[in-house]
C-alpha cells in the first residue's frame, strides 16, 4: 500500500516544489531585491521612531517620515513588496503601521493632557461663579481637543482619556446653564449700576448747588430734595442686595465691584451733603445778618461819599473855570509876544537885505575899476608892441630896392593902423 501510495507523494511535491520554485525565482527578480534592500532601510528608520518616541517626538516623527518615503521608494521599485510574505516584510509592515499609530499618540498626548487640564480649570473657575474665564477655559479644552483628535482621533481610545472627556462633556451643560444665568444677572447687575449711578449723581448736584459762600434759598431747598431722592435709591439697592442669594457668588464680577464701590461714595457724599445743608442754612442767616448790617453801613457811607462828591465837584468847576481864565490870559500874553517877535524879525529882515544891497553896490564898482585897470594895461602892451615892429621894418628898408622899400613902409602903417 506503501508503495502505491509513494508515486503519488512523490509527484505531488515535485509539482509543489517545482511551483515554489518558479515563485522564488520570479519574487528573487533583480528589481525586487533592489525593493527589500531599500524597504529594509526604511524598516530600521521605523523601528528606531518608535524606540525614541517617549524621549524625542520630534525626531521620531522625522525618522518615521524616512520610512514612508522609503517604503514608497521601495513600491516604486517592485510593487509587490507592498504584499510579499518574503523576508518577514508583511510582518514589518503591520509592525510599522502600529508604530504610526503609537507615534502619532505619544504627538497628540501632551496635547490632549493640556486641553484636560484646561477643562479641569474650567471646572473649578465654575465652582467659583466666575463664568466668563470658565467659559474661556473650556474653549481652550475644545480647541486644544480637537487639535489631538485630527493628529490622531485613536487618543480619544486611551481609557484616562476616555473618561476625562466623558467628564468634560458633561461639563459643557454646565457652563452653559451658567452662562445663562450671568446673562440674566448681568442685565440685573446693568439695572442697580444705572440706579445707583442716579443717586450718586443726584447727590453730586445737590453739593454742587450749595457751592459757594451764600446759597440762596432756593438751592438749598432743592439740594434737600435730591438728598431724599439720593437716600431712596440707596436704600432700594442695599435692601436689594441683603435679599439676594447670589450677591456674594457674583461679587467678584466688575459690574458688581462697580455698584458696590457707588454705593460705598453716595452713602460718603449724602452724609457730606447733610453737613454742607447744616452749614449753607447756618451761613444763609449768618450772611443775612451781615448783608443787612452792611447794606445799613453802605448807606451812610454812601451819604458821606455823595456830599464829599458834591463838594469836588464844586472846587473842581472853580479850579475849572480859574483854569481857563489864566490859559486865555497865557494865550492873550503868548500872542503878544509872538506879535513883537515877529516885527523884530521883520526889522532884522530889513536891515540885511539893505546891508546886503550895500555890499552889492560896492562889489559892483570893486569889479568896475578892476576892470578898466585891465582894458588900460592891455592898450599899453599893444602900443608897445607896435612900436617895436615899426622900428625892425624901417632898418630892412635901406638893403632893398626902392619899390621893395615903399611897399614895406605901407605894411609898417598898416600894422599900426590895426594896432590901434
């Protein structure tokens, strides 16, 4: 039976061994043992990433980044590496995709750690009433959570994550029935703020109607009516307040510090002002006393001042009218005086102008003889001179012939003739 059997095995494995056989040969190509060469490089770089990932995030995700672009490098070269059982590759493949995801974890961790320590502050600002910053945590807490859910939304798997998220959501009704409330004290809150504003302004013009050093009547009665209108709006607010269960839960927000630190200055401003009522209606009657006593004062003065001004004015006409008598008689005095000065001069005048006719008169007949000195001198150098030429002409005469000596006496008389 042995026997019979046996061919059949044989056969069988041969087949087997013969198909193994061309597989090993067709995935031992060239190209793919170029592909485990370089998908292997890339495994060390995941295997690495995810034995440094507590320690160093930042170079884990580098170095994971290696492997998936040398993984593709590797797909590029022989795509059948992503699918090969050889060499333990699918093996490593599953390896590396859970490192992503350890990787991709141990990245959004811390970040999730900061959104739940958000949420837990959140928490414990609501405990306090203060809504607006717990309302600002938990934004913090869903923003900082949905950044770790996009790196990786396996984090929200984490069991102490999943709980605290769970708390966190529940959280959020919270806030949300909180944020409703303040919204209705703040309008209550915005309501007192006017109203006792009101009274600390009615108070601040009572004070400013007293200002000054004589209030009149009338001031002072209306700054008694904006006292008792200041004193009602207190009392509604403080009563207001003592009633409320909530005051002391909201008291840290501003709008409450506000009318708390109004109602601590109108209470300060309406006992000033009750003061400066008591004085003002005690000066009034003190000033009353003094006007009259004053007007009465003024008036005698006032008679004294009008007789003693009667009196000027009378000295001061006299003073007047001997004023202008003595300037006429100055200005009669400063004519007269001007009248002869003038004839002196005129006379002056007169006497120049016949001294100075005079001195003409004499320059005249100064320059009258000098000049008929002159005219008398030149007719002697004329005569003079004729006579010499005479006498050289007539001694030329005796060397020439007669006719010569005829014609130069001629010249000769004519030279005397001109000379003359």
């Amino acid at each position: 039976m042995t026997n019979k059997c046996f061919p059949k095995i044989t056969y069988g494995m041969i087949t087997c061994l013969a198909i193994f056989s061309s597989t090993s040969v067709m995935a031992e190509s060239e190209a793919f043992k170029r592909a485990v060469k370089v998908f292997k490089q890339g495994y060390n770089e995941c295997t690495e990433a995810q034995r440094i990932r507590s320690q160093d995030i930042n170079q884990a995700t580098a170095k994971f980044s290696k492997y998936l672009e040398m993984k593709e490098n590797a797909a590029k070269l022989d795509a059948s590496i992503l699918t090969t059982k050889l060499h333990n590759i699918s093996r490593e493949i599953e390896y590396c995709e859970k490192a992503q995801q350890d990787i991709l974890r141990s990245k959004a961790f811390p970040i999730m750690e900061t959104a739940l320590e958000a949420c837990k502050k959140s928490k414990e600002q609501l405990v306090k009433a203060n809504t607006v910053d717990a309302t600002s945590s938990y934004k913090k807490y869903e923003e900082l959570y949905q950044k770790a859910i996009d790196i990786t939304p396996s984090i929200s798997k984490v069991s102490s994550v999943q709980i605290k998220v769970g708390r966190c959501n529940k959280l959020k009704k919270k806030i949300v029935a909180a944020e409703e409330q303040l919204t209705k004290v703040k309008a209550t809150y915005a309501v007192d703020n006017k109203t006792i504003s009101s009274a600390l302004q009615s108070c601040n013009s009572a004070k400013n109607l007293l200002a000054g050093n004589n209030p009149s009547l009338k001031n002072i009665a209306k700054a008694k009516t904006l006292l008792n209108e200041s004193k009602t709006k207190l009392g509604n607010i403080t009563n207001k307040r003592k009633e409320s269960t909530d005051h002391k839960k909201y008291a840290p927000l501003r709008i409450s510090q506000q009318i708390t630190n109004k109602i601590s200055s109108t209470k300060k401003c309406n006992s000033s002002l009750i003061s400066s009522i008591s004085s003002a209606e005690l000066l009034r009657k003190k000033n009353e006393a003094t006007r009259l006593r004053a007007a009465n004062e003024k008036l005698e003065k006032d008679k004294v001042a009008a007789e003693k001004l009667k009196a000027e004015q009378k000295n001061k006409r006299e003073a007047e009218r001997l004023a202008k008598e003595a300037e006429l008689a100055e200005l009669k005095r400063a004519a007269e005086e001007k009248r002869l000065a003038d004839l002196k001069l005129k006379e002056q005048q007169q006497l120049k102008e016949k001294e100075a006719l005079k001195q003409k008169q004499a320059n005249d007949e100064e320059k009258k003889r000098l000049l008929a000195k002159e005219r008398l001198k030149n007719k002697r150098k004329s005569q003079d001179w004729s006579s010499s030429l005479g006498s050289g002409a007539a001694s030329n005469a005796k060397d020439k012939n007669d006719a010569n000596s005829q014609k130069g006496q001629k010249k000769g008389s004519d030279w005397r003739s001109l000379s003359k």
